[in-house]
C-alpha cells in the first residue's frame, strides 16, 4: 500500500467500485471494492462511509485461501 495505511474512511477511497457477495442477506454483509494497483478494500454494508479495511494482493490471497481451507470455521452452505 503505498501510503502504508491500513484503516481509512471508506468515502475517502477515489474509485472504488463496492461489491457484495449474493450470498449476503439484506443488512448482514460486507462489500469489497477491487482497487487500482492490486489492494482490495473491505467495509461493512451499514456503515458504506464509515471504516474500511485495507489489504495487499497477498494479505488478501492469504485471506482467501483460508477461508476456503476452513481455517477460520467450516464453510457455510447456501
């Protein structure tokens, strides 16, 4: 990240294109923005101006494959 910054406001993020899974319910979700240079940003759908997380390629990679793999609690079923 270039300014080495991990939490922002999201609505100081320029061109982030929000995103959430079908998956989510109507209020219980959370929204990822792909952003220009590989990093991803991640917020709460309740709060789309408040915090944002923001992550590497590989953070997120990481984060991915281990959810995937179940590290974090057995996948969910639909």
């Amino acid at each position: 990240m270039a300014n080495d910054r991990i939490v922002v406001p999201a609505h100081e993020i320029d061109g982030a294109q929000w995103r959430k899974s079908s998956f989510s319910g109507q209020h219980n979700c959370v929204e990822v923005a792909m952003l220009d240079g590989g990093d991803v940003a991640v917020r709460h759908s309740r709060r789309p101006g408040g915090p944002a997380l923001l992550f590497t390629p590989d953070e997120w990679s990481a984060f991915l494959q281990g959810a995937w793999h179940g590290e974090f609690g057995e996948r969910g079923t639909r």
